[in-house]
C-alpha cells in the first residue's frame, strides 16, 4: 500500500521585490510504501531540506503535489494544516526541540495535551513507549539535565506517541556521539520492524545505511536510488559511499 506519493514536485524561490529565482527542487517524483524505511541524502543545497519542509506541509510546491494516503496536502486549509500536522505527522529534529521549562514527561505529552486526549490516555500510552525508548528513568528530568541521547529518545517518543502515519527525521544523528547515533538508529530499526513508515534526510553515511532504500537528491533533482535487497548495512554503506563519490565527481546516474 503507497503511504506518500510526490509527483512531479517543483520549488521556486523569488527574492525580494520579484529578483532572483531560485530552483530549490525539479520535478521531483517518488513514492514510499506503507512500513518503507527511506533516507534522503544529498550536499548541501541540494534541497533536500526543502523536500522535507513540502512533505511536513511546512512550505508549498510552486508545482507538482504530495499525497499523504490519498490526501492532497496542498488542498488542505491552513487552519487545519497544525492539526493534520499533529496527527498525521511524527518530526525528530537534529536539535531536539524540547522545551527546557518542561520535563521529559511533559513535552513527551505535549502533542496529545494539544490534541485534547486526558491524562489517564497519555499515560497509558507514555508507559511502553518509555520503556521502549530507555527513557522511564529520566522522565521527570528536564532536557538540561539530560544527555544527548535521552533527549533525542524523548524526541523519538513524542513523534512516536500520536500514532503517526509517517515518521520525518531531519538529521537525526547530527548532534549525537557516535555512541547515542547507534542507539538511536537501533531504536528507528526497531520502529520501523513494528510496522512505522520513516523518512529521513541526513549527512550521514551510517545512518543511511539502516535505512530499506536511499533516494540522492542533486541540484533539486532526484539522481539515483539504491533499494537494500538483500545487502547488510556494511555493503549499503559501501554502496551509498560510492554512490557519494559520484554525485560529488559530477557524474549522473538514474535507476
């Protein structure tokens, strides 16, 4: 069952007073299947920031559309696009995003609080996620007072606990050790067993290499994709390196 579907996606920037345009993305067209695991890569500037925004329905095509489960996100009113974002979407940021004059506990609540659920649901729910999350210890923590890791873990949980119909993570290792990063991308391997659609844009060939398939996003168009097939992480690290190399030498390549 397809879950997101972008079709022929274009992204035109005007400066100010009607100056320069700027093409951010190019007839951009792909699709990500229910329970799919996808990683967006690709240098900087290349728009695949811009992509993410357009499928968090933060920002809008100049052409083309994204369908989010036979929903055409650009149909939807803009005073009900926060709540279809709270409902349909999960967001992890490289940053966290956490709100330091809140605990764990209570920016983990804070989507379904905004949501209107009570306190008895939200616990209820909390509880496994938690657990799952290796956060039960440190809920009643504030971000100050925590690591890295168990922020982003909390990050993870509060995406996590609406129920998402997909997962966006932008950059989701970038601010972690390398330590936290494999925990985290364990933590997106177990999620993504258990049936959540994820799509992440990152820098990082590791984090890449979890991942069932990697579309490259070059000068705002899609350039290539590898499918995982039977590859272990080790030999789609080696292949998403390759594929790097050629994006950077200027080669072109579609599949």
């Amino acid at each position: 069952m397809t879950m997101l579907e972008v079709q022929s996606l274009g992204k035109i920037y005007t400066g100010r007073f009607g100056g320069n345009q700027v093409r951010a993305l190019s007839n951009v067209s792909f699709s990500v299947e229910k329970g799919e695991y996808v990683a967006i890569m690709g240098e900087s500037g290349s728009g695949k920031t811009t992509l993410l925004n357009i499928l968090a329905a933060l920002d809008k095509p100049t052409s083309g559309k994204v369908i989010l489960e036979g929903r055409d996100l650009s149909a939807i009113k803009e005073d009900e696009l926060a709540a279809f974002r709270r409902d349909s979407l999960g967001f992890v940021f490289q940053d966290f995003n956490l709100l330091d004059t809140f605990n764990l506990r209570d920016n983990i609540f804070l989507p379904l609080v905004l949501a209107g659920k009570g306190y008895g649901e939200m616990a209820e729910r909390l509880q496994p996620i938690a657990q799952k999350m290796g956060i039960t210890e440190v809920l009643t923590k504030y971000p100050y007072e925590c690591s890295g890791g168990q922020k982003q873990r909390a990050a993870v949980a509060r995406a996590v606990i609406t129920e998402p119909k997909i997962l966006l993570a932008d950059e989701p290792t970038g601010a972690l050790d390398s330590k936290s990063s494999d925990g985290l991308l364990d933590l997106f391997a177990s999620l993504n067993r258990e049936g959540q659609t994820i799509l992440m844009v990152t820098h990082s060939v590791k984090a890449a290499s979890h991942a069932g398939r990697v579309l490259f996003i070059k000068d705002g168009e899609l350039f290539h994709q590898i499918y995982r097939g039977d590859s272990t992480n080790e030999q789609l690290y080696q292949k998403i390196a390759d594929t790097l190399t050629l994006l950077a030498t200027g080669g072109r390549e579609h599949e």
